[in-house]
C-alpha cells in the first residue's frame, strides 16, 4: 500500500510516504507552482531561478498542469476518463492550463489516443466544457492560435523552446 502523508510547515512541504517511510521536503515553484524539491535553486519544469522568500507559503494554485495521458500504455477509453478526470481537477484547483501528454506514434504505429483526445476536445468546446485547444503542432508564435494562447498566458513562453511545434502534446485552456 502506498499512501502519502503530508505536513504544510510553511515554505515547504513534508511528505512522508509509508512504503519505505522515507520523507521528502517540497516546495511550489514559484513561478508555474509545480512542487519541486525544497533545495532546488531551479524549477526542472519552468527552469524559473527560485528566491527564498521571507513569508511562509501555502501551496498556491498552480497555473499550468501537465497530465500524462499515455503513461501506463492506457487504453482511449481510459485516456479520455483519464482527460475528463485532469479537467473536472484542474477546474476545481483554478488550474487555467493543462499540457497535455498524448504522444505522436513515434513507436512506429500511429498514436491512437492523440486524434481521439483532439476529437473530444472538439466536443467539449462545442459543448462549453473547455475555453480553448491548440494543437502542439499549432503552439509556435508563427501561427494565429499559438500567439493568441502565448498573449493570454504569458507564463507560456518559457516552454517556447521545447513545445514549439510538438506533435505529442496539446493545451488546454480551462
């Protein structure tokens, strides 16, 4: 059984896991609000320099959420569970953006989760359920749909350089 136990000690958080009972300390980054680890200097998701602040803090809400959607080989069925899941979360945390990891079928097969993902986005705008999808394909500051997600989520452009044009990820604008 694996369960985590969590102390919020200010600026930092302890988890305590009760497989092996080892204890880390993590802090929110403070700039993507992704939990790194409470020494590091730089965040290894937006590599944003961190500085040590004087007030404690809670965890804030996070603006950007990466959701695996391939990890474990799922199903679509369960990729789409999986994306309806991430959504209703990200909704409640205040969560504006999630990245989604779907892949692109560098296996050698075609990714089936990737067009089924986009086909249920597309429903899901259509029915008011998300603001907005663009494609990886489509995030680059060359094309109207990139520019316009960079414009409304200026904390965006840090992943400029590794998202630009990435068929295996979409974002999604809650």
């Amino acid at each position: 059984m694996h369960a985590n136990v969590e102390r919020d000690w200010g600026k930092w958080l302890e988890i305590t896991t009760t497989d092996d009972f080892s204890t880390i300390r993590v802090k929110t980054c403070s700039t993507c609000g992704n939990e790194i680890d409470s020494n590091a200097w730089r965040c290894p998701h937006c590599e944003s320099l961190q500085t040590e602040s004087s007030e404690p803090r809670r965890k804030p809400k996070r603006k950007i959420r990466d959701v695996n959607l391939e990890k474990g080989h799922p199903t679509v069925e369960e990729a789409i569970s999986r994306l309806d899941s991430a959504i209703v979360e990200a909704r409640d945390d205040g969560i504006k953006i999630l990245r989604l990891i779907h892949g692109w079928g560098s296996s050698g097969k075609p990714s089936k989760i990737k067009p089924a993902v986009r086909r249920h986005l597309g429903q899901l705008r259509r029915q008011s359920g998300i603001a907005k999808f663009v494609s990886g394909d489509e995030f680059s500051e060359l094309t109207v749909s990139g520019r316009q997600l960079l414009s409304d989520h200026p904390i965006l452009r840090k992943s400029l350089q590794t998202d630009t044009n990435n068929p295996g990820i979409t974002f999604v604008e809650i």
